[in-house]
C-alpha cells in the first residue's frame, strides 16, 4: 500500500486524490517508476470526472462546475486557495477539451498526467472513444496547442517543494513514517492534537510537559496529587482520606488495547461525497482536512480503538468503549498502531512507535491484524510478490519477541487470520462505481481493470476478473492464516498469552444477509476494496455481540476462572456441544449421536435459539427432549453466558480449561478465555 506522504504532498493540488491511498502498495515496494505516475493519473481522472458530473448534474458550465466545486472545498490547508490556482493554470484547456466531448482520459492524458510508456497497455478507466486513440488524442492534442498556458510542470504539485514549507513538510513526513504525534512536547508519543498520529491515534495526554504522565502507566502513589496515567481520576476522598485511584481502580484490573494493523484497522476511508456529483454540497468536504491529515484513515471511529459515536448509526461499540464501560480505569489507554500499507514484512519499521513499559505500565491486549498486504499488491504479476509462510512466520516471531520485550506480565496477544477476499469480485464487479452511476459507464470491472493497469491497485491478486489470480491469492492467504495458527498454538512467551482467530468474512456476509443487508455494502464504495464503516461497526458488534456482564457477573465469573475442582470428560462433552448448538453448528463432534437428534428435535430449544439473538429471559426446558432424560443440567439457556453460568454443579471454568486442552479442544477454551478477557457473551465468530 503506498506511502500515506504522498497524500498530503499530491493532494492540494489534485484536491480528491484519494484513491492514492486505496491503491496502495506496500511501503518497501514503493519504488517502483509506475506509482508516482499511476497515482497521479488516478487522482486526475478523479477530479476531471467530478468536473464534468457537476456541469452535468447542474446543467451548467465546464467553467461553472469548476468553480463550484472550489467553492465547496474549506480554507483549512489552503484548499480552496489551491483549487483556484489549479483552475487558473489548467483551467482553459479542461474547458476546451470537454467540451469538445473528450472524456476524463483522453483530458488527462493530453496534459500528461497519465502516460503510456512504450510497451506498456492504454490504461484507461471509461469506455474507449469510437475512434482510434491515436487519432483522438492528437485531435486531443491539437486542441490545447495553442494554448496560452506554460508547458504544463508537475514538479510543483509537491507542496513542499517551497523553501517555506520544507522544514515543517519534512517534520510531518517523519511523524508519519514513524507513526508518532506529530505534536509531542514532551516525547511520550502522546499528544493533545487529535490528527497527525495525535490522539486520534492513541489516548490523549494530559500533561504534554512530562514525559512521565501518559495513559496506560501504574498510578504514581495513587495518583494523590495528579492524574499520572490521564484516566480521569486522582486526588483523596476527603470522607475517609482515601486516594479516588486506590478506591476506584485497585484490584480492578485495568488493561489497554493496542492494535497492530494495516488500513483496515486503521479504518481507511473515503466519502462518497468526495467523487460524486449529485450527492455535492457545502458540507461535504468539512472533514476533508481532518482526514487528509490522519492519511485518510479514521482510527476514532475504527473497531477496535474508536471512541467516537458511528456516524451510520449503528451502536455497536469498539472493544475499547466496552473495556472502558466495563472498567473506566481504562479511561484512555488505547493504541492504533496501523498504517496504510502495513504487513508483516514492514511492521518492524514502525513498531517502536509502540508505548509500553513492562515495568511502569498495566497489561495490554495487542491485537495483529495485517490482514491484506502480505498477499495484496499492484504488481501486474502479484504472486511472487506475496510473503510466503516462512517469512510470515520468522516476521510474526520477530514480532511477538519485540512485545514480549515491552509488555506488561498478564499481557494477551491475538493474531489475526486473513480473509478469502473472493467475495470482492464476486459481489462489485458488475455493480456502477460512484463515478459511473450518473451515466451508467463505470462498474468496479472497470476501476479494477485501470488501477491493475497502472499497477497502483491495493490487491491485483482479488481485484481481478482472472479467477485462478483470485484463488491462488485466497489459497495464499489460507496458508498464510494456518501459519499464524500454529505460532499461536505452539510458540509460548513469559509476559503474555497468545491466541489465534478467523476473520470469518463470509459468515459476517451470512449474518449481515440475514439483517436484511447486502453483501457490496460491507465494502468501501470507492476504492472497492477496504471494509467500509457499516462493516466495521457490525463486525464490533459480531466480535462484542450485544449482550455484556455487568460488574457482579464479572466477579461472579473471575471468582470461577481461580478455582480448581475436577472435570470430566462428559462436562467437556457438554460444554462442547452447547458452544456449538449455540453457534448454530452441528453437535456430531462431541457426545452421542443421539445428543444430537435429540438436541435437533426439540421445538421449544430450536425456539430458543432464535429468539432476538438471546436477549430474552433465560427460560427453563429439558435439554434432552420433551420427555426429561438423564443429562448434566436442567437448563439449556440460549447465549453462552447462560451456558456458563449454567455449567454442571461443582464445575469451575479452570478445570474446562484443563479439560479441553488436554484433548486438543483449543477452539472451546479459547472462546472461554475471550469470553472472560474481552467480556464478550456468544462471540459467534470464536465458535468458527
């Protein structure tokens, strides 16, 4: 995925450029002589498209359009002003060649933003013109002969080019490539500005001229006389003299969330707005500078550290709102250490942007989620580019040694798997991309096609309509997920537990279908490829699910985990086959056939089931039948926290632990042990 730099280099001048960033490789393939030429040419299609629509849309002027789009760009980072300049310098000729029917390619290749090298295929994004392109762009061509504009120079679309500028560009560029504030006065990596890798990012300091008051540090005596680790809570209870930290926060347990991930975690995204004629207006660009300045991403609204409201409302919250409802000691400790681009190969360049200190600190839950790039790339051949399973697993090795280095003892790491992203074609290709919907001319075949073309595409190997590049890509990523498996099945570390789980995109599809969704809706409009936010939110709420323990509940279930009574196999059995029934499963894994035609032929259990996803009351019936029968429990309860609490007499969750492991059940304790670590009820996904 390509450099976020570039961003915010290219963008003032080309204003939309934002499919730079979608189209992205990764960052240590950035050398690459097509990608500063090919992101270009995306980004002057884009706004040449948009042109053209908002004469379209409003019946008006090239001249008219042009100005109407600079007029609902905002002042912040000299947008406006810069769209002005580009329609003074380039204006005249866009006029002339649309309306000389000349479409965005043809523009766009007249003024040498896009360019065919010799040997290399016509990259174009609409239909081709009726006549040869040879003849059309030297028509083209003799069009803005005469023109009265200087030799067009794109040396200056680099904003920091300007003496002026060059020191405060090369400050920024370094705080992005590093994946640190920005603005950082006291060196902690946390900030009190919220864009620029600020507290977007990661919790918001609240003293930036002591280094050692940051989230997430081990109270400094209680917190008596300030708020050292700025969760919100310090001083004494003058009734009884007792410091607000120790009264609150002691024996609690708190614990941040840290993610290590690539754009998807970082929660890239771009408006619809942006690109799209008729949805235009005054307001659509307000956020444009916060997002140029957070490299297009939106980590405050991402799954796992947003701490901002939806704005598709939905209300599914991030694990780090549930960890904070939960305990609101962990007021603020949270870490989105993603970047546009990031993989297993290149997290090592920025990994010690990571703020940890095993001895000052409180355990984290570090979550990996490279998810794309070690298989997704732009080259025209993609496959030897993709990380192989050995690399992958000395790189996560290098990885997990540099956290088991920094983090806190009683730390939990979960790697996650990567996706089958068939269903990117499958589900897109013959649908309009936004840019296409007005005239019915460009389907994401098309996107797909151009951005492959120009070898600036996020992922050749699922972007393609070549099917066996799309199944050695998923077989590719298949292993890659049976890597990570074993690493987190036989590599042990001092200072944290290590887990494994599935990015289980196609049961998401198969529960977001039931809600009545569509499956194109969970993907990123424009650049066809990222998650966009309705499928972020629904996967916090897959992954969180919608039922939570409350503060005696979790006692009640921390209490069980300490203890260290006996289990049998049968108490296995039954909990084995109650996770499945409850995951919608069959049950011939564990137990007696008959367990499960029996399970399978109760009307009021199957009713149960089904019933608004267990939120309503617990509700007693026989488990093996209509007729009672012999069984472990007189209650079949429908989420798996009634299945825990439910659990046989005697039983402590320690003991199934034991139990299971010892009969390579990995899958049941570990979402019992998610269950208790994330505070999660029926987690669907872990069942998998």
């Amino acid at each position: 995925m390509q450099s976020p730099w570039k961003i915010l280099t290219v963008a003032p001048l080309f204003l939309l450029l934002s499919l730079q960033s979608s189209a992205s490789p990764a960052y240590d393939d950035s050398s690459r002589p097509r990608d500063s030429n090919g992101h270009t040419c995306v980004g002057c299609v884009l706004v040449v498209s948009v042109i053209e629509q908002l004469a379209q849309v409003h019946n008006s002027t090239v001249q008219a359009s042009m100005e109407r789009l600079c007029s609902y760009l905002p002042e912040k980072l000299f947008l406006k002003t810069t769209c002005y300049l580009v329609i003074d310098k380039f204006g005249s000729d866009i006029i002339k060649l649309l309306s000389a029917d000349m479409n965005a390619d043809v523009v766009c290749h007249t003024l040498e933003f896009c360019k065919q090298n010799t040997g290399q295929p016509l990259c174009h994004l609409y239909p081709l013109p009726k006549e040869t392109w040879k003849f059309t762009l030297e028509k083209a061509r003799q069009i803005v002969k005469k023109s009265p504009v200087p030799k067009y120079s794109r040396s200056g679309s680099d904003i920091c080019s300007l003496p002026l500028l060059a020191k405060i560009c090369q400050k920024i560029k370094l705080a992005i490539e590093q994946s640190v504030p920005f603005k950082d006065v006291d060196s902690d990596k946390y900030s009190v500005f919220p864009t620029l890798r600020g507290y977007h990012w990661r919790g918001r300091d609240c003293n930036d001229s002591d280094q050692s008051v940051y989230p997430g540090r081990r109270p400094d005596n209680w917190d008596v006389h300030q708020d050292s680790n700025c969760n919100g809570i310090w001083g004494i209870d003058p009734k009884d003299g007792i410091p607000y930290e120790k009264k609150f926060c002691e024996g609690s347990q708190p614990r941040g969330i840290i993610l290590l991930g690539d754009s998807a975690g970082a929660h890239f995204h771009i408006s619809p707005e942006w690109i799209t004629a008729s949805q235009m207006s005054l307001n659509s660009f307000i956020n444009l500078p916060t997002a140029l300045t957070d490299e297009l991403d939106w980590p405050q609204l991402s799954g796992v550290t947003g701490f901002l409201d939806s704005t598709v409302g939905i209300k599914e919250k991030s694990i780090y709102l549930r960890l904070w409802k939960r305990n609101h000691c962990n007021h603020r400790d949270y870490q989105n250490i993603s970047r546009n681009g990031a993989s297993s190969r290149n997290l090592k360049k920025f990994i010690e942007s990571l703020s940890r200190n095993k001895m000052l600190d409180y355990p984290a839950i570090v979550i990996y989620a490279m998810i794309g790039n070690d298989v997704c790339n732009g080259k025209s051949d993609p496959v030897p580019a993709m990380t192989t399973p050995e690399k992958l697993y000395s790189n996560v090795m290098q990885t997990l040694k540099h956290l088991n280095s920094h983090l806190p003892d009683g730390s939990h790491v979960i790697l996650y798997g990567l996706p089958d992203g068939t269903f990117l074609w499958d589900n897109l290709h013959n649908r309009y991309h936004p840019l296409g919907r007005l005239n019915k001319d460009v389907t994401y075949a098309h996107l797909y096609s151009f951005l492959n073309c120009l070898q600036v595409s996020p992922c050749h190997g699922w972007m393609s309509s070549n099917k066996t590049l799309r199944t050695l890509t998923s077989e590719r990523a298949e292993q890659l997920s049976n890597t990570l498996k074993k690493i987190a099945t036989s590599e042990k570390f001092t200072n944290f537990d290590l887990f494994y789980m599935d990015f289980a995109f196609h049961e998401i599809i198969q529960e977001w279908h039931k809600r009545g969704g569509q499956p194109w809706q969970l993907i990123e409009p424009v650049d066809g490829f990222h998650p966009n936010e309705r499928k972020s939110v629904f996967l916090k709420g897959m992954l969180m699910t919608s039922q939570t323990l409350d503060n005696q509940e979790w006692t009640q279930l921390t209490s069980w985990i300490k203890g260290n009574l006996t289990c049998d196999s049968r108490t296995r059995e039954w909990l084995c086959c109650c996770l499945q029934i409850v995951s919608g499963r069959r049950c011939s894994s564990s137990g007696p056939k008959s367990w499960e035609r029996r399970i399978h032929s109760t009307p009021r259990l199957n009713r149960c089931l089904e019933t608004k996803a267990g939120t309503e009351p617990l509700r007693s019936m026989h488990p093996w039948g209509a007729q009672g029968g012999r069984g472990l429990g007189k209650l079949m309860p429908q989420t798996l926290w009634g299945l825990l609490r439910h659990r046989p007499k005697g039983v402590s969750l320690s003991s199934i632990f034991a139990k299971c492991l010892s009969l390579n059940e990995e899958h049941i304790c570990m979402t019992v042990q998610l269950c208790m670590l994330l505070g999660s009820v029926t987690l669907p996904l872990f069942l998998k």
